[in-house]
C-alpha cells in the first residue's frame, strides 16, 4: 500500500524543489493538499509519479514540476482571484486556494466538475467555487481576474480569455508546438498579454483551445 504522505514529501524534495521552485507558500501548499485525492481511483498509486496522470479522456493533472513551476512565475497574491480553466478534478484549485483569496474552478465536464466539487469539500477547500462551461470562453461573470492558469496544454488563447485578465494581471500555459511544448507567462499590459518564455514542458492539448483548422479553395 503505497504511504501518501511520504509519496507527497519525496514529490515536493526531488520534483519541486530541485526545478528552481523556492516560494514557500507554494512548497506549503503542495506538501499539504493530498494529490491522491483529486484523481480516479485507479489511477491514485500513481497520483505522485513525475508525469502527467490521465484524469479522463480529455483532462490530465500536471505532472508536480510543471504545475509548481507555473505557479512559481505567476506569482500569486493571497488578495488576487484566480481563474482555473480545465479544473479536471480540482487539484490545482485546491493548491492555489492556499495561495489565492479565492478560485474560480472551470469545468466544462460536468461530471468532473461534480466530483471536484465533491474533492474540495472533502478536503475543507473552501474557497473554491466550481462552475461548469465552454472552457474557451472563459467564466466572464466574475471577472476580471488576477491570474488565469490553463491546465492543459493550448494552441492558441482566445481574446474572449484575454479580456477577462485585469490589467496588470497573469496568465500561465503550456502552448502545444509540435513535439516541444512550451510554458509562457502572459503579462497583460495597457490591454495587450506580452508573453514570455519560462521553461519546457509537455501535456496533452485542451480540445477547446486548438487552433480552427483554415479552410482551403
């Protein structure tokens, strides 16, 4: 039977630490929310593994040294209020909520939005709210926002998103470039998001951010 709690301390001493992640409350947040917790049953003996786990045919939790890298750069603010696009089963709600003032959680699943809903409850994550729609478009009803983070992998990152960041506001993603994926950091300055590279990292692209397909004559 596989020792949780140790699984989470060697996931943050040879997966986070080591990958340039030093803020404490990010460290904090990730030895105290329990990952097994917020994956499929048959999958929780490898909830500590440093890849990507499959949650359902189109979501997967963020292997730890990416999504602690993420948070690294965004840099989140205990005052801000951070949008989770492709919330899956809620981990990565319930690590920033420790960091966060609060999170909104988007699912367009709407059976995994209930089993996240159900996850964080059980966990005492409070201040959390699930909401389920279009990932694509955002959840424009409660922003702006300080932070976006995307888990998944994009393509492109529709304007309807961009405008929901606050100026001065962040965004994180892995944009899906062939057999190399790349994290960047959006900065949104005067309106416009400037992206900067942060680091490489690989998961598998969310359907709702592909890029339409031009048409050909």
């Amino acid at each position: 039977m596989v020792d949780f709690t140790h699984a989470r301390t060697m996931m943050v001493d040879t997966q986070v630490r080591p990958n340039d992640v030093t803020k404490y409350p990010i460290i904090a947040a990730m030895l105290d929310v329990p990952r097994e917790a917020f994956v499929p049953e048959t999958r929780k003996s490898v909830a500590y593994m440093g890849e990507n786990v499959q949650l359902s045919e189109e979501r997967w939790m963020l292997e730890p040294r990416s999504f602690a890298k993420l948070l690294e750069e965004l840099n989140i603010q205990p005052n801000e209020l951070v949008l989770n696009i492709g919330a899956g089963l809620g981990y990565d709600a319930a690590v920033m909520a420790h960091l966060a003032q609060a999170v909104v959680a988007l699912e367009s699943d709407e059976a995994l939005a209930s089993r996240a809903e159900a996850a964080l409850a059980e966990q005492g994550v409070d201040n959390v709210v699930v909401v389920t729609g279009d990932l694509s478009e955002g959840f424009a009803k409660q922003a702006p926002y300080d932070v976006i983070l995307i888990s998944g992998a994009i393509e492109t990152l529709p304007d309807g998103i961009a405008d929901q960041l606050k100026d001065g506001g962040r965004v994180g993603a892995i944009f899906d470039e062939g057999r190399l994926g790349v994290a960047r950091i959006g900065h949104k300055i005067d309106g416009t998001v400037n992206w900067r590279y942060a680091f490489n990292g690989s998961v598998p692209v969310l359907p709702a951010f592909r890029k339409s397909e031009a048409f050909h004559f």
